[in-house]
C-alpha cells in the first residue's frame, strides 16, 4: 500500500507508537537487517522514515505481521 505523505503522519506515529516498520514484523531478521522473505526494505524501515528530507510516499509492506 502507498500513501503520500504528510506531516500530520510523523505526529500520529509517534504519538500513537505505530508499529509498521520492518524492526516491528516477526519477518525481520535482526541480525542481518533483512526481511526473512526477501523482499527488499530499505523503504519499510525505521531509518527511512526518520531521514531528511522525508519521504514523499510511504509505502507499507503487504506481508507485515506483529505475530
């Protein structure tokens, strides 16, 4: 799924803890910093949100799972 993004999303995310990146999904492979799955995910993780100049869409993993 692809959002734009806005402001308004970095407060809510916070605020709130929304769990949605990589470090959060049991598919996340700590070690490595990799997705069990493959799939690549410099866009799904933490660092990717939190860099200047944010991101103009956020794209979210269709297979994440907090599990």
């Amino acid at each position: 799924m692809e959002v734009d993004w806005k402001p308004r999303f970095d407060e809510e995310r916070r605020r709130y803890r929304f769990c949605f990146t990589c470090e959060h999904c049991t598919y996340f492979v700590e070690q490595t910093g990799e997705c069990s799955h493959g799939f690549p995910n410099h866009m799904h993780r933490q660092r990717f949100f939190d860099a200047e100049p944010r991101p103009k869409v956020i794209v979210f993993c269709k297979d994440f799972d907090l599990a």
